[in-house]
C-alpha cells in the first residue's frame, strides 16, 4: 500500500463530495479549521475502542443512536437533552436484560453531511442540487440555498463544540445519577406502555439504590452510579472538514480523526479503492463500515485487510443494514467466511435504512414492525450461528415526531403529516425507540450462553 497521509485521499476518486465553487473560499476555511482546538480527545476514542473491544468478545453491547441528520435551525439544549435521555432510558433497559455493560454511542456533535441517492433535485419542473445536509448547503428549495458553501463547516463546527460540552456536562455532571432514573421518562412517554413499563423498571432500581446505601454503596461515593460515558460519532462523509480535524496525538504519537470519537464508511462510500477508506485507513479512531445488500464477503475481507491490518480489537464495527426482507439472504453470507477466523468484529444492525418507503400520503417513512422484524432477524441469524450480534444502529430522536408508522402508539399514514420534522430520513420518535429497546431486550435475554471472543462455528 501506498504511504497514508492525511490528505493522501485527495489522490483517489472521492464520491458523494460538493464541488465548491469559489475553490479559495474553501482554501480559506479549511486553513481555518486547521487552528481549530480538537473536538474530542485522542484518549476518549482509545477508551471507546477498549469498551467496543468487550464487545466484539460478547461481553457488552453497543447502542448508536442519534439525528438522521443535524441541523443548524433544530439546535437547542432541551433537543439535545430529550435525545440523550432517550439513550439513557434504553442503555438501562438493554443493561437490565443483557447483564452486561452498554457502549453508549450517539449519532450526535457532528452528523452534518448526507450522501444522496440522487445528485439532483426536481420540483414543479425545476432542477436544482440535492441537500447534502447542512454542512454542505441549505434545505430550502433555491438556487443559492442548494450552493455548496464552505463557511457552512465552521457553523457545523461551533455547534458541534456546544453539543460535545453540553453531553459532556449530561454524562458526568450529575444528571446521569442512577438515582434520577424516574426524571429520564419524558411526559408524553410516561402515561404511554413503554413509559409504564420503563417505570416499573425504574423502581426496582430504585430498591436496590436504597439497599446499596443501607450497606454504604451510593452515588456519594461510587463514580459509576452518578456518571456515564458517552461518545459521539458521525459519517465521515465530508472528508476535507475530516481532514482539518484530523491530528497527531503527542501522547501516543498516532493519527486521529478528532471530530468524533468513532466515524463510519457509509454504503455508498466503501470502495477498498476511494478516497473514504483511503482516509480512514490511517486514522487510529474506531470505524464503522455501513454493510448494504450489494456488500460482497471478498470487498468486506479487502476491506477489513485495509482498515484494520493488525486486526485490532474493538476497531471495526460492521454496521448491517439490508432490510427486513433482505436480511435473512444476505446476512449469513456475510458472516460466513469469518466463522472459524480471528478477525476481531463487532456486529452491529442499522433497522432503518434497508426499510425506507414511501407512504400513500407521500411522505417518506419507515414501519416499526418492518424495523423491529430486521432485529429480530439479526438476532437469530447469530444465534443460530454461533456469532454475537452485538449492538444496534438508530436514527431516532427524543422529540414526539411523527415520521415511521406503526408501533404501540399505532401511527398511521394520515397521522404523519402531525410532526414531520426530519431534514432528511424518517426517526423513531422517544415512545418508538424505548418500545424497541424493550424488545430488544427480550433477545438480549437469549444472548446470556457464554461467547467465545472469536466467532465459532454454532455445535
């Protein structure tokens, strides 16, 4: 292979990038967020990659979750707030069944940028650039809104900034405190089945606080109970904003991507010969790798031979998504050239994107029952494999949106127009997004067999 830089991709084909028009402009802000500090730190994405490490050995769970897409006009602390707590109630429920840690990841402080099946854009006859989320140009349907605009990446920046500081300030300040577990149910989820349910859960661990301390074991003194880690992730789609955030870490004296703690390859993004993975080839961060129906085993193994040459534990993160009439034709294939080999994988499930339709009414969604089906699938096709599905990959958001249909709430076509809110896919909403940890859970329970740390073939 040929020698990595952090700008060597810019000697490969780079799909799904804007094509600047004022070339110095971009110059000009890249030089900018060059100066800029880190978003995060070298040693937070090293602990992420030990705690997916556990992982990949069936001795923990991964939860990824978070916007579709960011945006600038969406940006609040309470949206921020609603959205970690969201997390904070399913990390919990998944815990309570699995008996076993939970990786908190969010999809959140930096998922700007959109690929887009389709590079343009027409209404009522008039063609104009696809949106590419708001890092790259603006929603609004006109000639100069749909520009490229570089400056679009300092405001993505800044707002990422506050967004890391404010999680930061949620995991470790307090809010966290399993003795809070109660506050975490949101109104419009408390009087709902999953807010019942999520109760109920709550207050067994609120006994079991109690008799902790009766025995001096509290938040007071334990740092466990009182705080949790949080990381955060993105697409690393955008690669000259990548780029300038990318840096040498004088502790270890190794390369990381420090917009986020763990990025991924999207599906659309994960040629072995593209600028994406010749990026992320030499960065030490953990990555994802979006694995579609149209993913063949050889590329993944060329892949994984390029991405993680050491084979890393905790490094790779295999985040499949086909679709829950796909899954049970794809999936098996793609896990079995690794049954008996010491390639070091996490096993993830993204529900959301194989199962994208459009509604009667027109608006693009996604059903719950197809959604949970394609986790149920992924659950079973591991067991009866031998191989540890080990974590979930959702677009969701704790705001009570009303963008994929079914669930216990019953949302129908008519009802979507209600709380359509997404700039770009449609999310699970809060009631959504517990019901299926609930559900989840249940599987979990399944899981609870000893794994081995490498895949083996099911006796």
């Amino acid at each position: 292979m040929k020698k990595w830089s952090v700008n060597s991709w810019r000697n490969y084909e780079a799909k799904h990038l804007p094509e600047y028009p004022d070339v110095k402009k971009l110059e000009k802000t890249e030089d900018q967020l060059r100066s800029y500090p880190p978003l995060v730190f070298a040693g937070e994405a090293r602990d992420l990659k030990r705690n997916l490490a556990k992982v990949s050995e069936g001795k923990a769970f991964l939860l990824q979750g978070g916007d579709c897409a960011e945006s600038f006009d969406d940006f609040n602390a309470d949206y921020i707030r609603d959205t970690f707590k969201v997390l904070l109630q399913m990390s919990v429920t998944l815990t309570a069944a699995g008996n076993c840690p939970v990786v908190k990841v969010g999809r959140m402080a930096g998922q700007f940028a959109k690929p887009r099946s389709a590079p343009k854009e027409e209404i009522d006859g008039v063609e104009l650039d696809s949106y590419k989320g708001d890092i790259i140009n603006d929603m609004d349907f006109t000639e100069d809104a749909r520009v490229p605009d570089p400056d679009r990446m300092i405001k993505a920046y800044t707002q990422s900034a506050a967004t890391l500081n404010l999680l930061r300030a949620f995991a470790k300040g307090g809010f966290s405190d399993l003795n809070k577990v109660h506050q975490w149910n949101m109104g419009f989820v408390d009087e709902s089945p999953q807010g019942k349910k999520f109760r109920e859960l709550a207050n067994k661990i609120s006994d079991t606080l109690s008799f902790m301390e009766a025995i001096g074991i509290s938040s007071r003194n334990t740092k466990r109970l009182r705080s949790v880690d949080f990381f955060t992730s993105h697409e690393a789609l955008l690669l000259p904003y990548e780029e300038c955030l990318t840096r040498l870490d004088s502790t270890s004296g190794e390369v990381y991507d420090t917009s986020a703690h763990m990025v991924w390859i999207g599906d659309r993004t994960r040629q072995p010969d593209g600028a994406h993975v010749e990026f992320c080839r030499g960065i030490k961060n953990p990555i994802g790798i979006k694995c579609g129906p149209s993913l063949d085993p050889e590329e993944l193994k060329k892949l994984l031979d390029i991405l993680n040459p050491e084979n890393e534990a905790g490094k790779i993160t295999l985040i499949c998504r086909f679709g829950s009439e796909t899954i049970n034709e794809k999936l098996p294939k793609l896990i079995q050239p690794f049954l008996n080999s010491d390639h070091n994988l996490v096993w993830s499930c993204d529900p959301m994107h194989g199962n994208t339709m459009k509604a009667n009414s027109g608006f693009k969604t996604r059903p719950f029952e197809s959604v949970l089906k394609e986790v149920e699938t992924f659950f079973d096709i591991h067991h009866q494999m031998g191989t540890y599905p080990g974590g979930v990959h959702l677009e969701m958001t704790g705001q009570n949106v009303t963008e994929c249909i079914g669930g216990a709430q019953a949302i129908k076509d008519e009802d979507l127009s209600a709380r359509y809110h997404t700039h770009c896919d449609p999310r699970l909403n809060a009631n959504q997004a517990l019901e299926l940890a609930f559900l989840i859970s249940d599987k979990l329970r399944e899981s609870q067999e000893p794994h081995n740390s490498k895949i083996t073939i099911a006796k």
